[in-house]
C-alpha cells in the first residue's frame, strides 16, 4: 500500500494509479463509441450530473438502461467511482480469502467489482464469486464487458448477474455503494406499521443474505444527506447486534450525524493521481475535480471485532486556531473531539480518516463552538495502520 501512513484514503497505490490510465482504453475496448456520441460525451455527463444532483426528483428510475446516460455514467461516473472506491479498498482491512461471496447490490456496470480488480491485484489469483444485482440489464451487460476486459478470460473470478435480489444467501461480503439513496426512494411512502423502523427493516432484508460472519459495507457520496442515512442505518444495525467495524472506533452514538448546521461523517482527501484522460474529460463537461470524498460503513455480525475503544477517527479537514495552533474534529466513544496542536505549519498533522491515540486530559475543556471534548495532540501518536 502507498506511503507510510495509512488512512482511510491513502494515495492511489501504483496498481491503482495505472488501472485507471489504463480505464479508458477498456472502455473503448468493451464499449466502443462512435464519433458523434463521443462528441456529444461532455454534454452528457453535464445532463447526467445535473439529474443526479440539483435535480435529482426528475432523474429516471431506469436512467442506467438509457444509453446516453449509460454512456455518460461509464465514462466520468465510473471512474470517480473506481478512485473513491479503489483508495477505500486501500485503506480498509478487507481481506477476502479464496472462495469468498461477494453480493453487490445496485451493481450497474460493476464499479466495484473494477475498484476491487485495480486496487487489490494481491486478490487476482483468488477464487473469488461475485454477484452483481441491478434492475437494469444494459448496465449489467456493460460490466460484464469492461470486467473481461481488465481482466481477460483466465481470471479466477467467477462473475454472475441478476436483476432480481435473491431470497436467500451466504455472502461473505455484500456491497450497497450509491444504492442506500436509491433503496430509500423506493420505499418512500410504503412503511407502515410499528413492527421495524426503516433502517431496520433494511438490515433485516440484508441479513438473510449473509452469512452470519459475513461483512456488509456501504459507500455513499460524502455528502450530508448521505452521510445522515448511514447514521440511520448504523442506527438500525447497532440495535439487531451488529457491530461498526470502521470508520466508527467505537459502538456508541454518532457524535456527527450530519443535522442541519452540524459535522458530518465523512472523508475527503486531494484527487492525486488522477489520470489525465479523466481531468481532460471534466474539462470538456465543466465539471472540474480537486477533491475525492465519501461516507461508509463496514459493520458485522461476528463478535469477534472488537472496535478501537479510546481512540479517536479524524473526520474533518485541518484548520486554523487561535494562537497560532491547529485543530481538526474526530469521533470517539466520547463523542466528538477537537484534536488541537500546535503546528502552526499544519505539517505533519493528522489529516481525514485517521485513526489516533490520545491522552484524554484530566481536566474537561470544551469547544465554545462545537461543545466538543478538546484533546491536546501529539504528531507522534497517529495510529499506522490499516483501519
């Protein structure tokens, strides 16, 4: 893995870094366009982008089986999806050994069955089995096409796809990225009844998809109203016995459930090593890219975990205090944390999504702001290694 400290969202691994040089040449392969729809490219992902954000009650329920949205999705989407996913998957402790189930819900064109290939090449000898579910067929079919290829037909990888949800299964892993939203739409207006709020609903649905060991891990834009559903969830999961293996060091209640005028959990780190095909492209859509970010869950069944009791997960930017000191927020079985030290050159501080050791001070100070716990820090405590 790249560099000496491990974080949330390391730098892109040379694996990963020439995958994605290399993305854009699969895609042509896999999916090759004509001259005038690769023309008209910019202007699609301006559109597709415009739906799924500001004006994201007029985007269609099937946009992924539409080709100029499929394309637009393939070719900026994707691959932004594959640099957030690809450096998570860096980041995190998720081994899978051989043999393992993955079930990706909300697959579309298999990001993350990409970002897996790209950023962990130590699983490509690996029998690994990898469902991918999704209402739309084209965005199924597309995957399957720029998975083989990446990888080439000899890959031990056995890849399979449904458009419905099993009733039942053992996944080692199931994968909900940019699906929670969607999940929510669906169900808008059809919870009735004082049986199961609706994140416990959810996780009682994903729950017979699992084996009882399994790991589920959840991947939503670093946006505030994402981040808030995931507090949901988290929520939900906590109270069927589930145990949050990261970001969260701890099992108690969120201290940034993202509320109106509040923190919310999420990280961001610079966009390094993006390829130069992808920056020419968001020139040419006007939608220029400086910053990767998200919010996750990895959360399991299995009693094994034991959390990071008494250690504190960076959830914020650096920034400026007085007396020429600086501060950054962080999450803790406290609840939220004001790192403060003083770096005044901000270097060598802890940046978003790490995990470090404090001294809990012995007497209590509280940010006038945020009311929250104010920790003297020291550089030499970061946490190295993975979360």
């Amino acid at each position: 893995m790249s560099g000496a400290r491990h974080t949330i969202l390391p730098e892109p691994s040379a694996p990963l870094a020439e995958g994605s040089a290399h993305l854009r040449e699969a895609l042509n392969k896999a999916l090759p366009l004509r001259p005038k729809h690769r023309a008209a490219l910019p202007g699609g992902i301006a559109r597709l982008s415009n739906l799924l954000t500001v004006d994201r009650d007029q985007l269609p329920p099937d946009y992924m089986s539409r080709p100029e949205h499929l394309a637009a999705y393939l070719h900026w989407f994707l691959p932004w999806n594959v640099q957030r996913q690809g450096r998570l998957l860096e980041g995190l402790s998720l081994d899978l050994p051989a043999g393992a189930r993955i079930l990706d819900l909300g697959a579309g064109p298999f990001t993350f069955l990409v970002a897996l290939w790209l950023a962990r090449p130590e699983l490509r000898e690996r029998e690994l089995r990898y469902l991918a579910v999704d209402r739309a067929e084209p965005a199924l079919k597309a995957g399957r096409r720029l998975f083989q290829a990446l990888a080439g037909d000899d890959a031990p990888w056995h890849v399979d796809t449904s458009r419905r949800l099993p009733r039942t299964g053992r996944a080692d892993l199931l994968v909900a990225a940019n699906y929670v939203n969607e999940l929510e739409a669906d169900r808008a207006g059809r919870q009735r009844g004082p049986d199961l709020d609706p994140a416990e609903r959810t996780m009682a649905d994903w729950e017979r998809l699992l084996d009882p060991a399994g790991r589920l891990l959840v991947v939503e834009p670093g946006v505030r109203t994402a981040a808030a559903r995931l507090v949901r969830l988290r929520a939900g999961a906590l109270a069927r016995g589930w145990r949050a293996i990261a970001p969260c060091p701890h099992q108690e209640t969120c201290p940034v459930p993202g509320r109106h005028g509040g923190s919310w959990c999420h990280f961001a780190a610079d966009a390094v090593g993006t390829p130069r095909w992808l920056a020419a492209l968001g020139k040419s859509a006007k939608l220029p890219k400086e910053r990767v970010s998200l919010s996750f869950l990895l959360m399991t069944r299995d009693g094994l975990t034991d959390g990071n009791p008494g250690q504190v997960r960076v959830v914020s930017d650096t920034f400026s205090l007085p007396d020429r000191k600086q501060g950054c927020y962080g999450c803790s079985d406290k609840g939220l944390v004001l790192l403060r030290s003083g770096l005044g050159g901000g270097a060598g501080g802890p940046v978003s999504g790490d995990l470090v050791r404090v001294r809990w001070p012995d007497l209590i100070e509280r940010d006038p702001r945020s009311r929250a716990l104010v920790v003297d820090y020291d550089v030499g405590s970061r946490r190295r290694r993975r979360p």
